[in-house]
C-alpha cells in the first residue's frame, strides 16, 4: 500500500488513461482494458486442508483469539473472537536465524516469533561435549503446540506451529520399521519432522553454508546445505599377504569405510562455508572374522567408543572437490586417516582408509563352496549400536551436522575361502535412499554384484537395484527394499509407502518418463541432468513463497511439494507472505488495521493475456537461469483459465488450489521443465505471491442523469437529459466475510 520513494502512484484510472495516451510508444491503448489502479488482497490465510483425522487440521479462517492478547506485528490488542492468525507471516524473517547465534537486539524477537532460544551447553549427544545452536521450547518439551493450544496461551503462534497447521498431519511421521537402525520412533515423530523442515528453510534462505542446529526434546536437527552426506557405509574385510607384513601382525581385519556425496546440482556461491571435514564411528562394534568347518570358529574383537573421537577419524576437504559423485574415501581424493590401523596399505596391494574395527589372526581356509554348513565370512557387528557422524571445523571445534545412527546390524562379506579377503574390494554396505537424510534407516545388501563405489543407487534406467530391508511398517510395499524408486514414489513403483493418511505422495521424481539420462530422477548421474534434475540449495532470500519447494521435506527426495495434486503443503502459500506487510504509519494507527495490499492479480482472472503476462519471462531453474518462453506462458496461461472457467471445477477458493488443481495439469515445451519438480514449479512461483483468490476486486461503472420527460412522453426513451454525472467505484469485497475492506470512487470527467 505504499509507494517507494522516487515512484509515482496513479491516482486514478484516468490518470492511466491520460499517461497511456500521451505515452504511445510505451503502452499501447490495446492494454488499458487488462490493467487497473485499484485491487487490494487481504493479507490473511484462508482455510486449510480438510483434516486427517477429523480435527487435527485446523480451518486457519476460523481458529480464533481466546485469551485477548498484544498482538506483535503491528501493537494492537487481539481481542476474544478475533482471528487468530491475522497476517500471513513474512518468510523474510528467516534472516534473523544464524547458524552462529542472534544479534543483540533480535534474541527476544527470535523467541516470540519462532519459539527458539540461543544456548551455549547443549550437549552433544555423541561426544558428550557441550555445544552451541538454538533449543526450541515454546510451550512444550515434545511437541509442537496447535493453534487452539497456542490461543489458549494467549499469543500468535510461531513459525513452527504455522508450518504444523499448514502442513497435513496425516502426512507427517511415517516409520518404516527398525530395519538396519533404530530410526523409527524419530520417524513417527511428526514434531520432529515439523523441526526438520524448518531447519530446512531457514538453511535455504541464508547466505550461508553452516547447518541450522536446533536441538528439540534432546534431539538434533540439522539444515540441511550444500555440503557432502553420508550415503554409504562399507563393512570391508582385508588379509594381508605383502612381504611387508610382520610377523606378529594379525593376517586379517575389518573396516567401515565411508562414501560420502553432495547430491545438489551445481553448487550455489556462498560467502562462507566450512571447508574441512571428517568421518568418526561411535559406539560400540566388534570384528567378527569367522570361518565355519564342522562348527569351528574365531573370531576377535576391539570395541569402539566416542572417547576415540580425535584418535580414530577420516579427514577430508571441499577445496578442488564437491563431492558431486558418490566418492569413497580414500588417498586418491587427498583423504587422510588419523589413528592407528585406520589407514591400510600391503607391499603396494592395497592403499585404503577405513575405521578400523578389529583384527584377528585367521587360518588359511580353503573349503568345498558345494559343502553344507561350510562359511567364511566377516562383517562388523554393533554392540549393540553404532552411530557414523560427520563433522565440520568452523574454525574452533568439531561440530556434528550428518548421522547414521543406531545402526543394529552388521554386514557380511561372504566366500567359501579366506583367500578371496587377499583383494581389496569393499562390496558390503550399509546405503541411504538419500544421504541427506537418515530417516527410515539405512538398507544393506551383501556383496551386491552390480552396484559400485562411485555410483547413485540408481545407476541404470531400470527398477534400481534391490538392498536387503525388513520395512514391514503398515504402509510399505515390497518390503526388499529398492531404495532408488523412493525419488518416485508411486504405486507403480517396485517400492513405496502411503503416509499414514493411506495417501501415496509421490517423491520429486514424480513425473519422470524412466529415462535416468533425461528423465528427471534427482539420482541423474550425468553430468548434464545432475545439473537440471537435482535439487539445489539456494543461499539466497527467497523471492516467492514456492520458493519454500526448494526445502527438503526431511523424508528421501522429498521436498515441500508444490507440483502435484497429492501434495500436503499447498496450504503454506496461503499461510506465508515473502516480506513484512506494510503497516498503517503512526500516528492515526487504526485500533485494528487490516492487513490490506495492493497489486494482486485475479487468479480466478478470466482475461488469458494477463495471466500470460505474469508468467512470460519468469525464471525456471536458478541453477541455469532459464525462463518461462512466450510459448510456454501462453500455453500455462491456457490452462490455468481453462480450469478456474470450468462449470466442474469452479474457481480456486484458495492460493493451495494452484497446486493441487491447477499444477498436475502444467505441461511445459521442453519436457525436462515438465517432469523435473523445481522446473516444472516454476509457474508456481510466478503466481504464488502476486495471486489473489480471498478478495473480490470490482470496478461499478456508475452515470447518474437528471433531465425531464415531455408531457406527452409514452416511455422511458423519451426522457430528456439536462445533467449528467458519472463515477467509477471501486470496491474490494473479502469473499469469505463480505466485508467491503476498501473502496474508492472516482468522479470521471469526460
């Protein structure tokens, strides 16, 4: 509603008219039919998702104010009956989370709006150190409040509760079953998950490349940035047999050995980002070197605890390598081990690092493979958990930001003959379906013939390859986990599972047409579509509320879902405005001011050519810089208006509406734009923040005449006009109220 300094507002809709006539070349006349000088928006959230189950999603329309209280965002009194939430709140606030603690003057605005704290004495949970990040407790010590619990507190409700209340609960928390690690109670947690997202968000927006911590409960989240994961964890047995051996050495020992993998297209700029990194175990694991010939065995065994931290780690560096590939770590990456043991080399046979996890001196077993009960295998065997991490060094301390924990199981490297240990070949593994996060555990497969180092788990264009997995949580198919079809998710995919509403959400490669090479999988392993089809992190303000699709969702290629129709997100760009709405100026400040704006197109708009207006250059991929074409505008613009005029359809009631009606029917010229999800969002994001559904914006043409009739006058076309006036009024009318919320009229002079 304000005009920036060194701008002009027209007044009036005929100072437009007067400026388009006097201004040919600029504006042609043509155009005047299509723009206006009056529309204004109610900067309020309308409804929200129907609820699953019934209540748990709240109407954001209709949650009201209970106990009266001052309201934050503009200093007024929120009385008893009022709308709880009366404006959307502005992403722009993101900016005051800092991975390295609050300015001075934002620590009291950070708690109120966000419900977070700045501590000093968390205690890391895997070295038992202290630490620093953000605590979030706004109310409760595990769960995030709902907005009739925030109400009877009398106060807004913070940034975490908004993304509860706009996010479909029934999609939130699903398990998968403790399969390789205890994950589930922290998969079922929907509050965490919540916590996830918004450390997802926050790491999205900032500048930076340092994870978000925020500690929940005793629990750790980290943001996830564009930095190198955890994808894979090799168990690797090795015997030695190079002249360089001693003679009092164990012959034979156990490894875990890590692959790590950014798995973002081209990396955004960061003003700052950590730069030196390292791989640590925690817990407790064994070597279990076994050998089977009419029930003989043995075995040996070192344990490990998190008291090995600075004794027993693997060091690596992003200077000259992003990690962009699946990369093992080794010498030939400039990796190096810190430890005893934890780097390997045999008389130029062999030169690896690994954890090691123990060494025992094994006899020379050769067996018959055709013999029963004959075996020779070796694994690392937790106990009865262990946890691998990540860290980076930002400058003074070692600080966590990726773990694999409560890994249960081990491993086994299998062979009729110990001799087949003699080669280094790390085949065993533990795996995620996406290294940027740990939830459902990771899945193990032994010895797997066609899966690399090096590698996505989707390495050809066929079903993935199959890992071992016990998922048998309600809601799973296929529990012999193929953890590649996760970035699909259909249930056409050889594995899936349906939220615990009963709804399959497709994953980011939803729409893909099967092809890895060009298809849209965001495990693309070409250098081409590794740079179109993976995510990306921005590092920069977002300009649009769908910008909020780039953020990880905290489940496997899974992202706030703006693309489909299945999508639980659509309600948080009803819930969620891009800037600090602008408040009426003191003095004079209305006791309750409306959170009006102004500029707002009609979504519901039947005029094609704005629509294609809006969309015609919008930006389609940050990562390339290319834009919605003339074409494509005209095109999306169609379908747009052909589904808000249709008698089945109707109009959007809701920005959400233009996900979850409108989206699933963009078709793009290009099909990497269709199927790929940050493409394909890209109309999203145009319409999103200029949009308007709630109000009512109308323009009354109104000419009032005076005159006389003859007296001989038989109907009304003989009356005779001695006067006229003529008004144009405009008027916004709230939709859901009635309410008119502004109006102006305007005396026109012909």
């Amino acid at each position: 509603m304000t005009v920036a300094p060194g701008d002009q507002a027209f007044m009036s809709r005929q100072d437009l008219i007067s400026y388009v006539r006097a201004n040919p070349g600029q504006v042609s006349t043509l155009a005047l039919q299509y723009l206006g000088t009056f529309s204004r928006e109610l900067n309020a959230p309308s409804v929200s998702p129907p609820g699953y189950p019934t209540g748990q999603d709240p109407s954001l329309i209709n949650q009201r104010v209970t106990q009266p209280f001052a309201r934050a965002s503009d200093a007024t009194t929120a009385n008893a009956g009022e709308p709880l939430i009366k404006y959307r709140f502005p992403l722009s606030r993101l900016s005051w989370i800092e991975h390295s603690g609050p300015r001075e003057d934002r620590a009291a605005r950070i708690y109120k709006y966000f419900g977070l704290t700045w501590s000093s004495s968390i205690v890391d949970r895997w070295s038992g150190e202290h630490t620093s990040g953000w605590v979030y407790n706004h109310g409760s010590s595990n769960a995030i409040l709902s907005l009739a619990e925030v109400a009877d507190r009398g106060r807004e409700p913070d940034f975490f509760e908004l993304l509860q209340a706009g996010i479909r609960r029934g999609s939130l928390g699903r398990g998968a079953g403790d399969s390789a690690s205890l994950t589930m109670a922290l998969d079922e947690w929907a509050s965490g998950q919540i916590i996830q997202i918004g450390a997802n968000l926050v790491d999205q927006y900032d500048a930076d490349s340092y994870p978000t911590h925020i500690s929940f409960s005793g629990v750790d989240f980290y943001g996830v940035e564009n930095l190198p994961y955890l994808v894979q964890v090799y168990n690797t047995p090795y015997r030695f047999h190079g002249s360089s051996q001693p003679a009092n050495r164990p012959n034979t020992g156990v490894w875990y050995q890590p692959e790590v993998w950014n798995p973002h297209a081209k990396p955004a700029a960061a003003p700052s980002a950590p730069m030196q990194f390292r791989f640590i175990v925690a817990g407790a694991a064994f070597a279990s070197l076994n050998y089977l010939i009419d029930g003989g065995k043995t075995s040996a065994i070192n344990h490990f605890s998190p008291d090995g931290y600075n004794a027993n780690h693997i060091a690596f560096s992003t200077a000259g390598n992003q990690f962009d590939s699946p990369t093992l770590l080794s010498p030939l990456v400039s990796a190096s081990a810190v430890g005893s043991n934890n780097h390997v080399t045999d008389d130029g046979l062999c030169d690896f690092l690994g954890i090691w996890v123990g060494t025992a001196n094994v006899p020379d077993v050769r067996v018959d493979p055709s013999a029963p009960d004959i075996a020779v295998f070796a694994q690392a065997l937790p106990s009865p958990t262990v946890n691998f991490l990540l860290q980076y060094y930002d400058g003074a301390t070692w600080l966590t930001y990726d773990a694999m924990r409560n890994v249960k199981v081990g491993v086994k490297s299998f062979d009729a003959s110990i001799d087949a240990f003699q080669t280094y070949a790390p085949s065993a593994f533990l795996i995620r379906p996406d290294p940027r996060t740990d939830r459902f555990g990771p899945s193990f497969a032994l010895d797997h013939p066609s899966y690399l180092s090096n590698e996505t788990i989707r390495p050809d264009a066929g079903s993935g390859f199959m890992v071992k997995g016990d998922f048998v949580a309600p809601g799973w198919q296929n529990p012999a986990m193929v953890p590649g079809t996760l970035s699909d998710n259909r249930d056409t995919s050889v594995t899936y599972y349906e939220d615990p509403d009963g709804v399959v959400r497709p994953g980011d490669g939803a729409y893909t047409d099967g092809n890895l090479f060009n298809g849209g999988y965001p495990l693309a392993t070409d250098s081409f579509n590794r740079a179109s089809s993976r995510p990306i992190v921005l590092n920069r303000p977002f300009r649009s509320v769908a910008d909020m699709g780039y953020a990880s969702r905290g489940a496997p290629w899974k992202h706030l879902d703006f693309f489909t129709a299945e999508s639980a997100d659509a309600a948080l760009l009803d819930l969620f405005c891009v800037y600090e709405p602008a408040l009426p100026p003191s003095p004079g400040l209305p006791a309750n001011p409306l959170p009006i704006e102004a500029g707002r197109l009609d979504l519901n708009t039947r005029q094609l050519p704005v629509i294609q207006a809006a969309l015609a250059g919008a930006i389609i991929s940050d990562s390339d810089g290319t834009v919605i074409s003339a074409a494509d505008a005209a095109t999306l613009a169609s379908i747009l208006t052909g589904i808000t005029t249709s008698p089945i359809r109707g109009p959007l009631l809701t920005k959400g509406d233009l996900v979850t009606q409108v989206a699933p029917h963009f078709v793009y010229a290009s099909p990497s734009d269709t199927i790929i999800k940050r493409r394909r969002e890209a109309a999203i994001r145009a319409l999103s923040d200029i949009g308007n559904t709630r109000t009512w914006n109308l323009l009354i043409d109104v000419i009032v005449q005076s005159g006389r009739y003859a007296p001989s006058a038989a109907n009304l076309n003989q009356f005779t006009v001695e006067g006229q006036r003529r008004y144009w009024l405009h008027v916004a009318i709230d939709r859901y109220t009635g309410e008119t919320l502004q109006q102006q009229l305007e005396p026109v002079y012909e």
